[in-house]
C-alpha cells in the first residue's frame, strides 16, 4: 500500500526562507535540534506504522468466490497491507445492491447481475475476472429428453434474471432455439430440483453438485453444461467507479493478493481447497471437485479478458442483447457498466 508523504517524512527539512539557523544554534543549541529531529522521525514512524486498510467485500457462496477463506486463512491480505472483511449474502444481487448503496467497497459477482444492477449515485465498474463456468453450470432433463434441441415446447426451471437464466440462454442459442419456444419457470434452485424429483419440470438449470446428484436421482440426462462453450457466466469483481480513483492503491493491492492466491491454487490446491473446505463445513475432494469445473483467474485470463475491447467488452455487448431479446426477467439494463482495465493492469505489472 502507498501513502502520500508528507514534506517532514521526506528525509529534508524545508526552511522557511526568513529563518536565521545561525540564530537558532546560538539560541539552542544542538541538543534542541537533536530533539527535534526525534520527533521528527517518530512522526515518520508513526505514519508509515499504520494499521492496515479495511476494504469490505461482498461474495455469495460459490467455489470460485469461496477460495478467497484461504487468502484470509493465510494471511495473504495481511501481506499486501490490507485487512480484508468479508460479508456473506444470500445471493450476488443482494451484494451487489450493497455494493452500489456503498455499504460495501467491492462484492465478488456474476457480470450478469452487474448489468442489472439497481440505479444508484454511481455507476457498476468491473476489475478482475476471478473465474468463468466451465463445467459447473448446466441443464438437467427428465429421462427422454436427450438434447436441448428437445427442449422446444417444454416447461424448464430457471430463476428469470439470474445465472440461470443466462445458462438457459446459452445452451439455447447454441443449438440456435428461440428462448420464447421455451416455458421457464420461475423457481429458486432448491424448488427447481425438487419439481424435478416429483416430474413437475422437463428441465432445469442448476449447478454442480446438484447437476449430477440430480441426473442421478431421477435417472435423467445432462444435456448441457458450460464447458461447451467459452462462457458468459463470467465471475469477478464489482466496486463503484468513483472507488477506483479514490482507492486506487489499496485495490491494486487487492488484486495482487488475488494473484497470490492463484498461484497458491496452482502450486498447492491440496491445502487451499483444505482450507477452504474447512471453513464451509465441506469435504475437501468435493470442494475441489466443485472447483474444478471453472477456469481460474489468473493473470493469464485476466490479460486476455481485460485487453483493450477484448472479451470483456464483448460479453457485456452479448449479454445486454440477450436481456433485450428475452425480457420476461423484467429488469433494467444497465447500459453503463464500465470496464476498467487500470487496476488489474497495474497490478499484472507489480507481480513479483
């Protein structure tokens, strides 16, 4: 983390260009100048001594957000000069309302609930990309429905407005269905998968482990999952525009830690995924197991969805035509969510 430092801290006294030093060394003496030269310094000490920034962050419960309890664990943030606060909620759209209301400085959120986020004071910016579904999300279908081309004319289960709404919008133009040839219904997860278990719903989009418990349960098929496309169930994190420019080096920090996290991931998922599993109440191996379906965000997807009207621009284009395409989630989109490169950037230069 870096301060501004003030005149007295920077190793040269500025004289006021009336004072006489001569006078102030007869008068006195060194041993008075000695003093105040102490003081001076320990007022540099206490400066540069201060207590790590607090930056509150808001995540709901998902692998890909959940790997950040390690960071914690670790004392990763502690290394980097920041005290991390984490907030659960239920779901990312309650963090991200936090987040834009200002009850928080960042939330770990879906791009897509970004986009439609509630109007506030500020606008919604974007900053890192912490993971893309690549296996964890998918549709689940009664015993018969082999396909999603199938799924014309059938009454599937997915929550309007959220990631399962776009996962039901991504398999469907994939096999290039019109979203309308399709029933959705309008249900939490939980109500969704036991709809499935009585024969209540062709199809429903969840995530794993519900996915292939719920296959299993019913004898059904998975007939799509993320992993077969490069997916706009794109993961990351949210602040205000204005946060950036007022804190500017605390969030590079942050996001150095992030990539610290990465590597740990990379070198030693065995104790992070230990960890973190920990801190849920979970097994290990079905933590990484969960995990395992996402692509991390490392500095190399970072670099890649950050460049200059890249991947990033492109799937907030794409997501805001399928919102406008499909508007049964009765939202407002947001039209101004800004993309900015500058903090993931700085921080991809100050790596190691």
């Amino acid at each position: 983390m870096s301060y501004s430092t003030p005149a007295t801290c920077s190793g040269k006294i500025a004289l006021n260009r009336t004072f006489n030093t001569r006078s102030l060394l007869s008068r006195f003496g060194f041993f008075t100048i000695g003093l105040l030269l102490v003081l001076l310094l320990n007022g540099c000490n206490t400066y540069f001594n201060r207590e790590p920034q607090t930056l509150k962050v808001g995540m709901n419960r998902w692998p890909g957000f959940d790997v950040v309890l390690y960071a914690q664990e670790a004392g990763l943030f502690e290394k980097r000069g920041l005290n991390v606060e984490l907030s659960v909620f239920e779901n990312s759209q309650d963090a991200t309302r936090a987040m834009i209301r200002g009850n928080l400085d960042a939330a770990f959120v879906p791009l897509w609930d970004v986009m439609q986020a509630d109007p506030g004071n500020d606008r919604p910016a974007y900053v890192l990309v912490t993971n893309i579904s690549a296996g964890a999300d998918g549709i689940v279908a009664q015993p018969g429905i082999e396909s999603v081309k199938d799924l014309r004319g059938k009454k599937v289960g997915a929550q309007l407005g959220t990631i399962d709404h776009l996962i039901l919008l991504e398999a469907l133009k994939l096999n290039q269905i019109d979203p309308g040839s399709v029933q959705i219904e309008n249900l939490s997860n939980e109500t969704t998968v036991q709809w499935m278990k009585e024969g209540r719903l062709d199809a429903a989009v969840v995530w794993e482990p519900l996915l292939s418990d719920t296959a299993s349960a019913i004898g059904g098929n998975i007939i799509y999952t993320t992993e077969e496309v490069d997916s706009l169930v794109i993961d990351g994190l949210a602040v205000r525009s204005s946060f950036i420019e007022e804190n500017r080096a605390s969030l590079t920090q942050f996001i150095l830690t992030w990539f610290d996290l990465m590597e740990a991931v990379e070198t030693q998922p065995e104790t992070v995924f230990a960890s973190a599993a920990k801190q849920l109440g979970q097994n290990p191996e079905d933590f990484k197991s969960d995990y395992s379906g996402l692509k991390k965000g490392d500095i190399v997807m970072n670099r890649r969805m950050f460049e200059s009207q890249g991947r990033l621009w492109k799937a907030t284009q794409q997501i805001a035509d399928w919102l406008r395409e499909d508007t049964r989630h009765g939202r407002i989109i947001r039209e101004d969510v800004e993309i900015n490169a500058e903090p993931v950037t700085a921080a991809i230069d100050l790596w190691k």
